[in-house]
C-alpha cells in the first residue's frame, strides 16, 4: 500500500492543495485561503493523516 500526503501552497494568487493518495496525485486550487484549509482537513481526516498546523494563524514565524 502507497503512503497518502497532502501539501497546501501558495501559487500566485490561489491556494493550491497537492493530494496524493495510492500513488496518484491531485492539485486542486482555490481563490480563498480558509476554503483551501477546509478541504485540506476534510481530505486529512477521510486519510486519517495527522493534523496541519496554520503557521500564520498561530503567530508562529520562521525567524
């Protein structure tokens, strides 16, 4: 059985969610970034993936 993953980005002006489950990959964009999250988590729950953690809605930076 192939691990499954999921990745959100940004790309210019959309937020574009990279999902591969056995071995195919789907990229789906959205305009909104919290319409993007939403179906990021509600993919990561159906995976039973752990869960991502919004660094920017955190107040968490890189520095």
């Amino acid at each position: 059985m192939q691990s499954s993953s999921i990745d959100l980005f940004q790309d210019g002006d959309e937020w574009v969610v990279v999902l591969t489950e056995n071995g195919i990959r789907t990229r789906t964009a959205f305009s909104v970034k919290s319409h993007a999250m939403n179906w990021l988590n509600s993919q990561r729950m159906r995976l039973g993936l752990p869960k991502v953690v919004d660094t920017e809605q955190e107040g968490i930076t890189d520095e």
